[in-house]
C-alpha cells in the first residue's frame, strides 16, 4: 500500500520511525519528508520551501492512505496536509485517512474515514493487520 506520513516537522525523528517500520512492513511511503530537511520548515529557502511543498501535495496525490500522526508540538504543515487530503477524499474512493495520537485536538480529526488511535503504535498494528 502506497501511504503519506503526515506529522510535524518538529518531531520528525517519530515520524522517520513509522515510516522505516511501514517500509519494512512492505509498504510504500510516497515521500520521506523527514529526510529532506535538517532543520524545520523555517531553515529552508523559500525556492526549497517550495520545491518541497509540492512533493509533499504530490506524494499525498499517489498515496492510498494518509497517515496523520497528530503532533504534540505545534505544527501548521500536517494540516494543511490534512486539508488537502480531504480533499482528495471527497473526490476520489480509493483514498483513506488514519489519525493517531491526541486526535480530539482538531475537529478535523474525526473526518478519518478508516479509523482514529489514541497511541501511534496501534494505528501501525492496524496498517500492518489490514493493509
């Protein structure tokens, strides 16, 4: 399954370990955003900034499940990421949202369609039990 991890930039250590256990998992994640940067959003150049937001919206466009780890820290990027994801939900039927952690924070939230986790971990046993 093809699937875009969204979290904040400034836990992208938590987000890097999903990823790498979605991968060995056999899944595909769609952009490895945590690896791109070495610092958060605001060290990039505003033509890099650029370049990466639109890898971002892209590998959202060719994944089959967007993943929101909900941040602890404040973060704008994954729910601009989440918008766009429903975006996309509400035109396509292949497409699904799953959102882990303190997912009450944002009414957003409860538009995931597949399901929402209190703890990161079981959202990642769902992935692995049901994709």
């Amino acid at each position: 399954m093809r699937i875009y991890v969204a979290g904040a930039s400034s836990e992208k250590e938590l987000c890097a370990s999903y990823m790498q256990q979605l991968r060995e998992a056999g899944h595909t994640v769609t952009v490895d955003w945590p690896s791109l940067t070495t610092g958060d959003d605001s060290s990039l150049t505003p033509e890099r900034a650029s370049i990466a937001a639109e890898e971002d919206l892209r590998g959202i466009e060719r994944a089959e499940l967007l993943w929101l780890i909900m941040p602890e820290k404040p973060s704008i990027g994954c729910f601009v990421e989440l918008g766009y994801a429903l975006a996309r939900l509400r035109q396509e039927d292949l497409f699904g949202i799953l959102v882990s952690g303190s997912w009450r924070r944002t009414i957003f939230a409860q538009t995931a369609d597949v399901s929402r986790f209190a703890r990161h971990e079981h959202a990642l046993e769902y992935i692995r039990a049901f994709y």
